[in-house]
C-alpha cells in the first residue's frame, strides 16, 4: 500500500536543522537603550504577574 504524501515537503536534509527565519523583531538587533527599556518593560510585566499571584 503506498504512503501518502506528507502535507509539506521539507526542503532540507533529515539531519539539517530548519533554515533560520526572518524575525519581526528580535531583542537582539535594537539598539541598547531600546534593548535595555524592552527588558526593563518585560522584566515589570513579569514582576506585575508575581505581584497578583501573590495577592
């Protein structure tokens, strides 16, 4: 019995891992003080969460 097609094909070997993709945006390519206001920025929403859990 044959086996059907995958639903994709995959345009790489087995052993190679997925070719990289373009972000939208990445924390590493900002500027330092745009990288250092988005960490302060994820760092107060994480804080803000443990803050209502303990609540």
């Amino acid at each position: 019995m044959p086996h059907a097609p995958p639903p994709h094909e995959h345009h790489h070997a087995p052993g190679v891992p997925h070719p990289a993709q373009a972000a939208p945006w990445s924390l590493l390519r900002m500027a330092l003080p745009a990288r250092l206001g988005m960490a302060a920025l994820i760092a107060a929403g994480l804080w803000a969460l443990v803050l209502v859990a303990m609540r």
